[in-house]
C-alpha cells in the first residue's frame, strides 16, 4: 500500500466522482482510477460503488476514508513537526472562526498571528459555530472559535468570554433605550436560528424560564440570511453582538441588551481526540491572546473574560 494511493482514494471520495478528482489533483483519470483499483484488490475488499453519478464509499471504504485522511494530515503536517523541534515554529493550521466574530476579528487575528508566527501557514475558513464544530469532528480544522450553549465532551476548550445576546432590528423600540426586557421582546415579530442551534436553544430556555413564548415568524440557518431579514424587515434578532458599525454601518437601530441577561459562551474547541501540532499549539495560545486583548479593549459590547 503507497500514500499515493491512499491520497487518490480520499479525494476521489471527496470530490464524489472520478473525474472531478482528477482534475483536482491533476492526475489522468484512468490513472486514477487503476491506483484505487489497486488499493482494492491489495486490501482484498470493495471500498467504492460506483454509478453514472459517480461513486461513494462503501463500509470498508468508508472505514478508510477516516484512516487515511488522519494519517495524510499526519504526514503533511510532519516537516513542520520536525523543523519546530529545532527552532522557530513551522508547519500548517486549519483553522476556523463563527461568523458571528469574523466580521471584526478574523482579519486582525490573522495578522497577528502572521506577525507572531511568520513561519506558520494559515488556512482560514468562516462558518456558523456548528459547522465549524463538525469539520473539526471530521478532522477538516484544527480548531476553532465558536459560541456555544453547552460543553460537548469530544471537544477540548479554552472558554475565553461570556457574551450578551442583543435585540437587534432595524427601527428603535419605541420607550426602549440600551436595554429591552424579555416580556417585551416576546411581543415582536422574529427571526431566529432553527433548533438545536446553541443561540436559539438558549433563547428557548430563557423565555421557558420566564413562561414567556417567542413569536417566530421566520428561522434562518446561517446568520448572515438572518441579519438580511431583519435588514428586510421582516422581523427583530436576538443576536450575540452590540453592535455593526464595522461591518453594517446605519443598517441596524442600536442593538439593546435584554434583561434578564442571555448568555453564549466564546470558546476556542478543538479535538480530544487529536492532540495539536507545535503549531496548532502556538496558534492556540495566539488567537487566545487576540481575543482576548480585544474583549480587553472594549471592542465588543456585551461580552466579560471568562477568568
């Protein structure tokens, strides 16, 4: 068994069909397809089913798929390993940030770590806390900053800070001034994450708590659709940052705090079952320190350091 062959069969399941993945990782398809053949026959098992829209893992493949791609990310993350060991920190991290704080942070938190880490490579994606959850989960990032409701145990963390959830909309509440209480808020027309986001699970629980029911008019998955509506109009958020000013400015009213307090929980997760890289390691330590000089700074209204 080669690692060439082992890299071919991951992105042939990756791209789901055979010619997607030669022309990914520009290989001749019919080469492609006899080194997978090979790796059957060597292995003595069937690891693709294959049809005219193209293939998918079998048990045995997909048994492999999850081999394989820990021991390709293992041997590509090995020169970085070895050259840390020596001197200055090296090698590549994946790793990613909720949308929710990569309007403001992910810039300058890659900059930073930029400047303290000149000769680590960052591979940088943005999603809901979620999904960047299950990448990690399916060893796509390293780490990840997220808000979360609830401490999942196969996840590592360091919880950095605590957040406030906001109302947010795009016309004042008349008699409202920087706070809004949860009775009033149940009142308004909106738009919330569908269950079992983290935010609507613990939007749930706080009108549960104050026999309060929320009017739902609209649910959004991702939370930039959500903050579109409300820009629409379609209906008020309750949302886990204080302000827009970087990233929309004069599209929203100023945000108000809810009383009593919602809280999120900002954590940087990572594997339990991975341990880090020497560079993971030191980007870990660098995004904690980014964020929390940032909270530090005041830059993000609501959230308090979590000691």
């Amino acid at each position: 068994m080669q690692y060439r062959q082992l890299r071919y069969f991951v992105k042939v399941v990756e791209a789901g069909s055979f010619s997607r993945a030669a022309a990914v990782i520009h290989v001749a398809q019919p080469a492609l397809s006899q080194q997978v053949g090979e790796l059957e026959e060597q292995l003595g098992v069937s690891l693709l089913l294959r049809s005219a829209r193209g293939v998918r893992p079998t048990a045995a493949g997909t048994v492999l798929y999850h081999e394989a791609s820990d021991i390709i990310r293992q041997l590509d993350q090995l020169p970085g390993i070895v050259r840390s060991s020596t001197g200055e920190v090296e090698g590549i991290v994946n790793f990613g940030m909720t949308t929710a704080l990569a309007g403001a942070f992910a810039g300058p938190a890659v900059a930073a770590c930029r400047e303290a880490l000149p000769k680590v490579t960052l591979k940088f994606s943005d999603a809901d806390s979620e999904v960047l959850q299950a990448r990690i989960e399916a060893q796509k990032l390293d780490m990840a900053l997220v808000f979360e409701d609830h401490f999942a145990p196969n996840f590592s963390r360091h919880p950095i800070f605590r957040q406030r959830l906001y109302l947010v909309g795009r016309e004042s509440i008349k008699g409202c001034q920087d706070t809004v209480s949860l009775e009033q808020v149940a009142k308004l027309p909106l738009v919330l994450p569908p269950v079992p986001k983290h935010r609507r699970t613990v939007i749930d629980r706080a009108f549960a708590a104050a026999g309060l029911s929320p009017n739902v008019v609209a649910e959004a998955d991702a939370g930039l659709s959500e903050l579109s509506a409300v820009r629409s109009g379609v209906g008020n958020s309750i949302y886990h940052a204080g302000t827009f000013k970087n990233v929309y400015p004069g599209a929203f009213a100023e945000p108000l705090l809810i009383e009593p307090p919602i809280f999120l929980t900002c954590s940087l997760v990572y594997s339990s079952d991975f341990p880090l890289t020497y560079a993971g390691e030191a980007v870990k330590k660098a995004l904690i320190q980014f964020v929390e000089d940032q909270i530090r700074q005041n830059s993000r209204p609501g959230a308090e350091l979590i000691a």
